[in-house]
C-alpha cells in the first residue's frame, strides 16, 4: 500500500536547506564641495527706531551693489532674516528702553567655492558686520551617492568570497537580497560661526571635503 502522506513528508524532510551567509558593504566617496553659501549681514543700533531702520537699509544696499559689482547675481542674494530687537537698560530693579537694534541676514550661495574669501571681503568693506556661518555643500548629492551605494556592494560580494575562500566554501556572487540601509545624506559642512566682523576683513577661508557613505546587507548562497 502507498502511505503517500508519510513518503511526501519523507522526501520533504531529505530536501537540503539553503545555505546563507549575510555580509555587510560599506562605500565611502570624499568629494570636493561645488556650492558655498556665505550667511552674513548688517546689525544697527540707535536710540530711534527709524534711524536703526533706515542706517541698516543703506549698509543692506551698498553691500548689495558691491556684491553685484564683484560678478554676484541677485538670484544669489536671500534675506535669511530680519529682525528689530528693543534694547533696555537695568537698573534699581527697573528696565528703561534705550534704544533699537536691527538686524537684517543675508544667504549668499554661488557654485564656485573660490569665490567665498572674495565675497567676504566684499561685504565686510561696504557695510556688513556680522557673519553667521560659511557652508560648504554639494548641488547635487545623490549623483555621489549613488558612486558610494555601487561601491558599498561590490564590498559586500568581495567579502562573501573571501569568507567563502577562507572556509573553502563557494559562494554565489549574486546575493539573494540587498537591503539597503538609510541613506545618510552630506551634511552642509561650517568653516565659521557667529562673529561680529571688523572692518579689516574676514578670517581665511578654507574649503572642507565632503564625505558620502552608503551602507547594504547583502545575503549570499554558499
């Protein structure tokens, strides 16, 4: 008599398992930044308001024309931020108002990185005298990590054969599944941070790499 279930099970049970190995690949691109962004401005301060008003407009402007003197665009040119700030004086326990602040930011982004020191000097000579940071970044990130991701699986097939060699195994070079880790994406990278700027001049510029990683998981058969 054929006992079909208990043969099915039988022959079920002699099927061999698939074999694995999970790997992980890492791939790393350094890069050179192709856009700067230069966040500066003007603060003005004065016992009336109008008058702070309108002697941070006419720095704000003459700053503005030498920029576009210098080749800068007016595309180029964002206000961050504007702001009036009243100021008071403490004394005995009791605050009197004294006067205003204002203060109007500008971001300032141009693709040639090489242009960062000259801007700065620009702007500190007609008028500007705060800065807030310098960012140094990419346009167009994800072309360069798509060179990391690429890298980060032939890593990952690299280490399964060598895994596969040292324990005398063969391994299939085409993985049964990648997974791809979150994407950390470059972050704007600071060469400068809040200072109010003297009229001499900015501090040197130095441009800063960029580095892009990309991580997978890889399974592989062996």
């Amino acid at each position: 008599m054929y006992d079909w279930d208990s043969h099915h099970i039988s022959a079920y049970q002699h099927v061999p398992k698939q074999r694995t190995m999970s790997v992980s690949g890492q791939g790393t691109i350094t890069v050179k930044p192709d856009t700067v962004t230069i966040t500066l401005g003007i603060r003005t301060e004065s016992e009336i308001v109008s008058q702070a008003l309108s002697e941070n407009a006419a720095r704000a402007n003459n700053m503005i024309q030498a920029l576009t003197s210098i080749g800068i665009k007016d595309e180029e040119i964002d206000t961050a931020s504007f702001s009036i700030y009243p100021k008071y004086e403490y004394k005995d326990g009791k605050s009197s108002l004294v006067g205003y602040e204002v203060e109007h930011i500008f971001d300032i982004t141009v693709k040639d990185v090489n242009k960062a020191g000259n801007i700065y000097e620009t702007a500190v000579a007609n008028g500007a005298n705060i800065a807030r940071n310098i960012q140094f970044h990419l346009s167009n990130p994800d072309i360069y990590y798509e060179h990391a991701l690429a890298d980060a699986l032939r890593n990952a097939v690299e280490k399964a054969v060598i895994l596969g060699r040292t324990l005398g195994i063969p391994v299939q070079t085409i993985p049964l599944k990648i997974k791809e880790e979150s994407p950390v994406l470059p972050q704007p990278r600071f060469a400068a941070q809040t200072m109010v700027l003297a009229e001499q001049g900015a501090p040197p510029i130095q441009t800063q790499d960029i580095v892009i990683k990309a991580t997978v998981q890889a399974i592989f058969e062996y």
